[in-house]
C-alpha cells in the first residue's frame, strides 16, 4: 500500500470547498492498495456523510484519525474482493436489494404508486353494497378450464339479464359456500376490503347494474350493485361478551345490562363477566373499524354504527359469536389525505394493487429502454417446454440454439442460452403447468434484466448513485468478511470466552437489586385502595389477591 500523506492539505480544500459551495475539486489518488486507487473526493463524500450531523470543526486531526479508519475499512473490502466474497449468489441478491430501493428517488416512478394510493383514499369516502356470484377457477387452472370457468359465468349473466333473480340464482350456482345462505350478498365494503379486480369492477358499477365476468385469484364473479352511500368513517366501541346461544348465556347478559343501567362500572362489568380474552381487562375496548370490516358479525356492525352518544350502553343482542352489550366510545371521520397518506402506502404495497403497479413500472421500463422482442423464439421454448421443467430439472432441449435472440435492451442483445442459463439458476419443483411456470421465469428473467440495465446506465449517468450503490457494496464484503474471520470464530471459542470472563468477573456481577411485587388490574379505584392499604403497613390476604388480574412476586 502506498498512502499519498502529503496531500493532506489538499482534502483540507476539498473541504472548505465544499463548505462555500464551489464546485467539487479535480479528483486524485489519496492512497493505493495494490495497484487500486481511492480518490480524494470519494473519501472526502464518506466523512461528509458520516459527520453530517455533527458540529466539530474540521481538523488535520480529525481528518487523520478518520483517514486511518478509512484505510482499514478498504485493507478488508478489498481482502473480500480477492476472496470474491462479491461473486457469491447471495452477496449478489442482497445487493440487488439494496439496489431496487436506493433506485427509487432517482428516477421518476412515483406517479405510479401515487395514483393507486390517490385512487384508494378517494374509494375511502364511499361504501358499496354488493352481492356476486362465483364460479371458481384458480390462478393456475389450464386455459382450457379457465375457458370453461369463463362461460359457465356468462351463461349464469345471461339469466340475470333474462329476469332471473340474483339472489336465487346465487344460492343455486355460485360457489362461494356462503351463498347458499346469504344470496351473495357480501354488505358493505369500501376500498382496500376486497381483493383489487373485485373492488374495481365494483366501483366502476352502477346501483342496480351487474357486472361481466370479473377474474379473480378465486374465479370468476358476476357483481350487482345494490347500493352507494358515502362513507360512514370508522365507530369504536367497547364490548362485554357472553359466548353461547342458549337460554343461560341470555339470562346472563340481561342480568349483566341490568347491572348497568343502574349505575354499576362498566369496566368492573366487563373484567368480571366478559368471556373476550382480548378486552376484558382493558374495558372491552376495540380498535377502530369501518363498514365491512367485521363481515362474520354484520348485527355487530349494525348496532355500533346506528349510536351516535358517548358513553351510551345497547340493549344485549345476538351474533354468532354469542351475545353482546356495545358501549359507543366515538365515530372517526375520513381524515385528510395527507394524514393517511403514508399508511395507505404501506397498505397498497401489500394489497394486489401492487402488482398492477409494477406490471405498469415493467412497461414504463420497456418503453424507457427501447425493449424489442422475438416473440416467435419465446413460442418455441414453450412448444418444446415440458414436465421436466416442473420438476426442477429443466435442461435446454436439442434444436433450441442458444445463440438466437429473444430481446434486447438499448440495443443490447439477450439469447435463448442467457434464459436457459436463468432457468437453471432459478428453477424448483412446482405443482403448475410447465406452460405457465415457462411464462413466470420468462416475465421474471425480463424484469431482472430491465433492472440490471437500468441500473447501469443509471450508476453511469449520476454520480451520487453510483457512489451510494459502492457504500452499500463495500458495507455488505465488510460484514461478511468480518463475521466469517471475526465474529464466528469468537463465538465458536467457548475456551477462549470462558477465559476472558475468568480475567474479568467483576464486569458481570449484579448491581443492587429491588425487591418488590407488581400488581396488575384494569380497575383504577382498586389500584388506588390497595396502594393506600399497603402505605398505611395494611397486610393485604389471599381473597385481596384476587381481585387482580395478576400480582407479580
């Protein structure tokens, strides 16, 4: 290693540079490492980073005992390299990661993700009243039966516009198993209840209208309409359950409102009678919830959303989950987007809208990188695909040439022997069909290659991306190569830890210690009894005990 210490001063003008806001210096080496150079102004950037939040000034010191840091960061980045710590798959797919993240603020994608979230707050503020009819087909059914799937669907479509009645003709043909007893009818739900292509078949309808078939990871659906309301935001409320439906769960809850109307403390009745495990000791108290949300107890629903006073107590009534007594805490307005916004995009991110917003990215992608495609060379792989790909032992069948195109990218050209050679890295056991498992690794190999290529020409064209993509590569071959020759010898050596505690016991005793009993109770007045016996030197007895919830020697 050759280390260039009389340029010291020089960093120090890279510095005050920096800090007036000129323009960055002309790069040069700062030290080498056989034969490989780091530069001034990647060094200069990492202090800057890593003491952006700090108000020292900027010294020959500082700069030298950071400088010595940086040099035995690189010594074992570079041992890494030449152990090709970077070639492994691993290494490669944790960077890519890394990689698919730090892309994001770089290029501008987030129209796409901004209209989905826009279009899930604006479905927020109305509720639909639906039924449907299913006919099912899974996401991986042959086309042949997809096909069958589809038409028996029309066929049922055409007997509704016929006059046949939905709610009949869903309780004798639909095979959603709950149809037989509800007509269908799923009540109301606003957005992000349903599954995507269902809610925006649904939103697209109007009262009264029925849908085509709308394809669904469950089948086919036919949707009605039967109503449009504005949103009624959310109601929380607090409960005391009495599971059962016979004659002494009855009795037992009319007893427990009995109670309360005259006067007992609602969470005193909740913690002694309630059988809802999950709120007995907190008052009964639900989280928020909208229309649609509680879709197994809809009677819940409806009494909850039909009080409107604080504090006030339902009459019992039945669901199937026993019987209930609700008290009404606060009804809960659609908040401003803003307020929502960052929650809806985490709620999107999980929700199938996702995948309509990365099939739009992949296209944006395409058309950003001039994608051109062979269509006729796919169709060969798929005509000479067979059940050994599924089987995970997929091997590039004899006529298939490896040299032929299938697309290229900004000019560049991607062969049959590139795909074969992503199938074989990417291949397993699979129980769908080898046509559409050949489709998935296609899509999948198309995708990986968009990135790969953005990524490129994005790292070529941003200095600022690329040196973040280097931070995050040189993070990853840095814990590697110290948890392989630092940290798991550490832990596999029992001698030599039982040696260092030996050498240093007195860092491991116990400080002063506290003794004492915790008490747990959701009843603030009994907390407060109990604490003024306990001042006063009362001896609290077994039956006192157990009035709490639990009591912690």
């Amino acid at each position: 290693m050759r280390y260039y210490n009389l340029f010291l001063g020089v960093i120090m003008l890279a510095f005050t540079t920096k800090a007036i806001g000129q323009k960055q210096i002309k790069d040069f080496p700062l030290f080498t490492i056989n034969e490989k150079s780091v530069g001034v102004n990647e060094f200069v950037f990492l202090y800057n980073k890593n003491h952006q939040n700090q108000s020292e000034e900027i010294t020959k010191e500082n700069i030298e005992e950071y400088l010595e840091l940086y040099i035995n960061f690189k010594l074992k980045v570079m041992e890494a390299e030449s152990r090709k710590m970077d070639a492994s798959d691993a290494f490669i797919k944790e960077l890519n990661t890394y990689k698919e993240e730090l892309r994001k603020p770089f290029i501008a994608e987030t129209d796409i993700l901004y209209k989905l979230v826009k279009e899930a707050y604006d479905r927020l503020g109305w509720e639909i009243k639906a039924s449907h009819i299913l006919v099912s087909s899974p996401p991986d059914a042959a086309p042949s039966d997809t096909l069958v799937a589809y038409n028996k669907a029309l066929s049922i479509r055409e007997k509704v516009l016929a006059g046949e009645q939905f709610d009949k003709l869903a309780r004798e043909l639909s095979e959603d198993p709950s149809a037989k007893s509800n007509g269908g009818l799923l009540g109301y739900f606003s957005a992000l209840q349903m599954v995507y292509p269902f809610e925006e078949a649904a939103f697209q309808l109007n009262v009264g209208d029925v849908s085509q078939p709308v394809r669904t990871r469950f089948g086919y659906h036919l949707i009605k309409v039967e109503d449009k309301r504005p949103s009624s935001g959310e109601v929380e409320v607090s409960h005391i359950l009495v599971r059962g439906s016979d004659e002494q769960a009855k009795n037992r809850i009319s007893e427990v409102y009995e109670k309360l109307i005259k006067g007992s403390d609602w969470n005193e009745m909740c913690a002694m009678y309630s059988q809802d495990p999950g709120t007995k000791d907190n008052g009964g108290r639900l989280r928020p919830f909208a229309s649609g949300a509680l879709a197994s107890a809809p009677k819940f629903e409806e009494v909850a959303f039909a009080m409107d006073e604080q504090g006030s107590i339902s009459e019992p009534f039945q669901t199937s989950f026993g019987w209930h007594i609700i008290r009404f805490e606060k009804k809960i307005a659609l908040p401003a987007f803003s307020e929502l916004e960052e929650s809806l995009k985490r709620r999107v991110a999980r929700d199938e809208r996702m995948s309509i917003s990365k099939t739009l990215l992949i296209e944006k992608r395409k058309k950003k990188l001039n994608y051109k495609e062979d269509p006729s060379r796919l169709d060969r792989i798929k005509a000479m695909t067979d059940s050994a790909l599924i089987s995970g032992k997929w091997s590039l069948a004899e006529g298939l040439e490896k040299e032929n195109r299938l697309f290229s990218l900004n000019g560049k050209f991607y062969s049959v022997g590139d795909f074969s050679d992503f199938i074989l890295r990417n291949q397993s056991p699979t129980n769908i069909s080898p046509g559409n498992y050949i489709n998935q690794l296609y899509e999948l190999f198309v995708e990986e290659t968009l990135a790969a290529t953005e990524d490129e020409k994005l790292q070529n064209e941003n200095p600022e991306y690329r040196s973040l993509v280097k931070e995050y590569r040189e993070g990853i071959l840095l814990f590697s190569i110290m948890e392989k020759e630092v940290w798991n010898k550490a832990s596999e050596d029992s001698i030599g830890q039982r040696r260092y505690y030996d050498l240093n016991t007195g860092k491991y005793e116990a400080g002063m210690r506290l003794e004492a009993r915790i008490f747990a109770t959701a009843n603030r007045d009994l907390l407060k009894a109990m604490k003024s016996r306990i001042i006063s030197g009362d001896t609290l007895k077994a039956e006192d005990m157990k009035q709490f919830k639990s009591v912690t020697p």
